[in-house]
C-alpha cells in the first residue's frame, strides 16, 4: 500500500459531467489520476477549499453518521481497477474490541469521505503500476521541445519591418 | 407526523433542479421539495430498479449503517426555514440507543427508499406547505380559456379565402 495525497482536481472541457483527480504519491514522483463524476468531484473540492454550504451534502451526511455510530475511520484503499473502473475501500474499526469493518466504494466517495474525516490514501502497488503516471525527464525534455518552437517562432520573425513601418 | 410516500420526482426543463412530490398517505395532499440533480437520480435510480455498476452514495451510506449494525428507523421532514426544508435521519445504534441526524431531505428520502422505511412530514408543515389538487371546476376553467381562444377566431376568413 502506497500513501497518496491529492494533487488536484481538474475539470474536463469535453465533458462537463466528469473531473479528474489526480493522486500523487506522497514518497515519489507517480501520479494516479482518476475519472470521477461531477457531484463526487465538487464534494472533494468544495471541502478542500473551505467552501461553507448552508444544508450537509451527501458527503457530509455520510461522514457525520459515520461519526455518531462511533465508527473511526483508519484508512481508504484503491484496491484494484477491473474493465477500466478503479475499486476502493473504506476501512474503518468499531468498538471497544476494534471490529474491523470494510465497505466497498467507488474512489470519489471513498475520497470524498477521507478528507473530510482526516484519514490517509491509499493505493494499492499493483493499481499503481498499471495506472500510475510519472512525470519523467522525457516530459521534461518535451516541454523544452515546445519551448524550442516557440524560439523558432522568434527567430522567424523579420524585426526589420518594424523599422521600415516607421 | 403525517406519513408521505414518494409520489413522483419531476424535472423541469427551465432549470436543473427536480422536485420530488411526497403525497400523504392517508389524504389528497401533496408536498412538493425542490432539490438537486444528482441527489434527484439518486432517489429515481433506485426506484426504478435501475442496475448500476457500483455503489452510488447512498448506498454506500446504507451499506455503512447496516455493517455498523445500526438501523434507519424512520426520516422526517421536521422544517422549514428562509425556503429551505430541513430534515432529520432517525437511526437506531446497535446499543439500541436512537440517534437524530441532520440531512437534507433529499439525502434522507434517498436513503428511506433504499432501506424501505418510513417518511414522515411534520403536521404543521403539511398543514401550511402542503397542496391539495383543485377540483374538477380548475379543469373546465382551463378548458374555459381554450374555449375563450376558439371563439376569438374568425372563421369567417377562412371562407373567404
């Protein structure tokens, strides 16, 4: 099991009813990002960001019924991604005898439910080889290349019309 | 507290928000709850036996209670302040101890029809919020003003031409 924070959450121009968050390792450099839907999406963001709602969203019901049924919440867990759709769990102990206690969710709920209750991200190793993105120096060398372009751009350009213009 | 069933969800094409109807049980009365889309598709999914993939949120909600050995006992409609409809979720604990928890009613009402429970308004916010349908006469008067259209038109023109 590897420990994740989130990175971001990013919007989709192509479809408004799909974010991405990214999850990005918190001992490397691997990034895992993952399709969720809007709802989910606002849900994770709305309570990073501080943003007060008047009435408890879905998330926030959730967690507070969490709360009162004394359940503590250890860790979410991305387990696994079958036919292109990520699995988690959340995983969470009650009780004086530590009953452990797993539900099987989608991410963004799983997510959106450890933020708000404070505990860790997991993802399992294998998910994260399969699925996980790292930012290498070839992407690195591809930005430089797009910045070659640009100073081929500048260098194509005829300064010396300026001059005659005036 | 009166006892409600869900009677219709609707969507309005002028906005993105729905309404959920909950009828009275035992009478003619209706109360109408505006709330949002995603919490809308949640109550109409299950409804419909609608199969999806993985758990929505509130499943997931139902299956937490259940696997914490608690129960929904039943959810009100207790409120209703500046516009807005409170609601509260009636949970009993494995101790058998009975907790209230805020919700927002589409939430609570999303979670009743997963769990099977009861829904209830409160009296007074029946009494005051709640719509009965109008009479036969409110039909005829609609007709009335179709009625009033038809005899605006000249027919006579038609001839004419």
């Amino acid at each position: 099991m590897i420990e994740m924070k989130i990175e971001s959450i990013r919007i989709s121009l192509m479809s408004t009813n799909q974010q991405v968050v990214i999850l990005k390792e918190l001992d490397g450099e691997r990034r895992l990002p993952i399709f969720i839907g809007k709802t989910e999406g606002d849900a994770i963001s709305f309570h990073l960001n501080g943003v007060s709602v008047p009435r408890p969203l879905t998330h926030d019901l959730a967690a507070s019924i969490l709360s009162k049924l004394n359940a503590r919440l250890s860790y979410v867990l991305i387990n696994d991604l079958r036919n292109q759709h990520f699995y988690a769990s959340i995983v969470m102990h009650l009780g004086e005898d530590e009953q452990e206690i797993v539900l099987d969710a989608r991410p963004s709920d799983a997510i959106a439910i450890a933020v708000r209750l404070d505990c860790p991200i997991f993802v399992d190793e294998h998910v994260l080889e399969v699925a996980g993105v790292e930012l290498t120096d070839e992407a690195e060398a591809d930005s430089k290349e797009d910045l070659g372009a640009f100073s081929d751009f500048i260098s194509s350009l005829d300064l010396s019309d300026l001059d005659k213009d005036k | 507290m009166v006892e409600v069933k869900v009677d219709a969800v609707r969507v309005y094409s002028m906005s993105s928000h729905r309404v959920v109807i909950l009828k009275d049980l035992e009478s003619e009365r209706f109360l109408p709850i505006w709330i949002g889309q995603p919490e809308a598709e949640a109550i109409t999914i299950h409804l419909t036996n609608t199969r999806v993939a993985r758990p929505l949120t509130h499943d997931l909600i139902v299956n937490a209670i259940r696997e914490l050995g608690a129960t929904v006992r039943y959810v009100i409609v207790n409120d209703l302040r500046e516009e807005t409809f409170y609601a509260r979720l009636v949970l009993r604990t494995r101790d058998g101890k009975d907790l209230s928890i805020d919700s927002r009613p589409s939430d609570a009402i999303a979670i009743a029809v997963r769990v099977g429970c009861s829904i209830y308004v409160d009296d007074d916010i029946m009494a005051q919020h709640g719509q009965q349908p109008e009479e036969e006469a409110g039909q005829e008067e609609d007709l009335g003003a179709f009625k009033d259209f038809l005899s605006t038109l000249d027919l006579d023109d038609l001839d004419k031409k």
